[in-house]
C-alpha cells in the first residue's frame, strides 16, 4: 500500500469570502455524520496557516495578502517536498486554492528531473497575475506562479513596488525555473475564464475537457484522455476544487458556477484518474461551510475523498 499522508491546510486568506479555513473540520465533521473511520486511518500533518494576516488589513490592492500567501505557500511546499522524498503519497485537504501551487512546488523540488504534469479539476483556470486579476484574489493564480509567468501581454493593473517583489519571490519557491509547463496542464471542466487567462491557454494548447465532454464521451473515456495528453509526464499531480461541481450541489464553495459536474461524476472521475501509478499526490480544496446549509458540499466533498482514496489504496 502506499504510504499516505493526509496534509491539512487551513489556509483562506486567497479567497474572496471568508470561510474557506472552516472546510476541513466540516469535512470531519462529514465523515462523523456517515459513520465513516476514515479520519482514524491517517496521520494528518497540520501546515501553519497565515489567516492572522485578515487582521491586519491588505496593502497590495492586486494580490491581496501576498505577503502572508507567501508565508503559507513557503509552508506547504517544505511539507511536500520533505513528504515526497520520504515517497509518501500526500493527500491534502486545503482551504483557498492559492495553495496548490506550494504542493506543485514540493512536488517537483523533490524530484527535480522528473517532469510534472497536472490535473486540474475545477472551474476556473486560475492562470490570473498581479498584472491582470480583475479581483486581486490569489487563489486565481496558482497555476500563474508555477509556469512563472506575469502575463504582461494582458496587462491591466499596476502593482506596487512590493507586491511585484512578493510575486517575484513566490515564483521563485523551490527554485528559479518554472515548476511546469503550461502544455503540462490538463483541465476539466473550467468554465469561467477571463481573457487574460484564455491568452495563456490558447498560446500554449493548453486542452481543457469540457463538462459536456464528460457526458458526451463519458467520465472513464475523459480521465483516459487526460492522462494519454500527459504522457510524457512522469509524475502526475490532480487538484480537484469542489467549484468543478456544479452551482446547484456546490453552493458551499466561494465562486459557484453553473453547468459543473454531479458528485457521481467527479467521484467517478477522480477514482478513475488516482489509479495512474504516476499519480504522486491528490488534493481537494475550497469547501466552504459558511456558505452552506446543512454541511451538504462538505458530505459531497467528503465521498469524492473518500471513494477517492479507497482507489488509491486498492489499485496499487
């Protein structure tokens, strides 16, 4: 069996709405509700979190809170990478998605020559910089830090002197080259885009499976897709944010959109991808209970974990 690692990140200070810090005890609290032992089975590791920059009030108006994001994202990316040299296989649950790119830059400090692809599962492509986020919420920029890019084509804004130092040294977390390439980077189901973002993923090819795909060619068909267009990875990271699902299931979340996936699906779909032996690490991010009524996102969110991670235990 592989040895998981289950990883907390209580971090929400990327979000827009506050809450996001709540979703892994109402996760627990989920498991409780189902009878599930699940939180019995795995050591969780607790990442420090930097939420106490709330208090503190924002100075960098196009990437708010950048100081303390970098905090965190530091955090993370030494948990992972110390995780990935012991081969342990992390499971992470986090608050704001801005955290991801902490995981992808553990992953790939770790194991430097092996070339990391990347399943994102959610819906948005968060590809925004400093320079061009309409919001200046960094949980839309994860995937911006780690192919290093500041998108200056699309240029809107203009951050201050210490907000671009900020940028700057949170692209370089693990190392100055980018941590991916933007053609390793496989969506599903994003489907709420700016143009900036749109830039980068038509310039670079980057395949995006639509939810429409999914019904049309079907959950087992799309998961075989990703991995085939990833095939000259050899390692192979999947984040699933719980907004990928659909706004009529996912109210518990900080961005819902329409026209997202069932749980049957996303489950469906993330079992299937995890039985990849290249698969190195799973993470599921942005419950949001306050958001919610009846912790209904957290118990969805929790059997995509779940029925996710009993895959990985049996298909290895």
């Amino acid at each position: 069996m592989r040895k998981i690692k289950l990883v907390e990140v209580r971090s929400e200070i990327a979000a827009g709405t506050r809450g996001a810090s709540l979703g892994i005890d109402a996760l627990k609290i989920a498991s409780l509700d189902k009878a599930s032992d699940f939180f019995t089975k795995f050591d969780p590791i607790n990442v420090p979190d930097a939420n106490n920059f709330l208090w503190k009030g924002n100075k960098h108006p196009h990437a708010k809170y950048i100081d303390g994001v970098y905090q965190v994202l530091k955090n993370v990316y030494s948990t992972i990478e110390s995780l990935r040299l012991e081969k342990k296989f992390p499971i992470v649950l986090a608050g704001d998605h801005s955290t991801a790119a902490g995981t992808i830059m553990g992953i790939k400090s770790a194991d430097p020559n092996k070339r990391l692809g990347v399943i994102w599962i959610d819906a948005h492509a968060d590809l925004h910089t400093p320079y061009t986020t309409p919001s200046g919420n960094m949980h839309g920029m994860p995937l911006a830090m780690c192919i290093k890019t500041d998108n200056m084509d699309c240029q809107v804004n203009e951050p201050g002197e210490e907000t671009i130092q900020y940028w700057e040294k949170i692209k370089n977390i693990g190392g100055e080259m980018p941590k991916i390439n933007p053609k390793d980077i496989v969506f599903i189901s994003v489907r709420d885009t700016e143009e900036p973002e749109n830039h980068i993923i038509k310039k670079n090819g980057i395949k995006n499976f639509t939810t429409e795909e999914v019904r049309e060619k079907g959950v087992v068909e799309i998961a075989k897709l990703a991995l085939e267009t990833l095939k000259d990875c050899d390692q192979v990271y999947i984040s699933f944010d719980v907004d990928s699902m659909d706004s009529s299931i996912s109210v518990g979340t900080g961005t819902p959109v329409a026209n997202g996936l069932t749980v049957e699906e996303a489950i469906e779909l993330n079992t299937e991808l995890i039985k990849d032996k290249r698969v190195c690490c799973w993470e599921i991010v942005e419950v949001n209970p306050t958001l919610d009524t009846e912790n209904l996102m957290a118990e969805n969110a929790f059997e995509v974990l779940e029925a996710t991670t009993r895959s990985l235990v049996e298909n290895y």
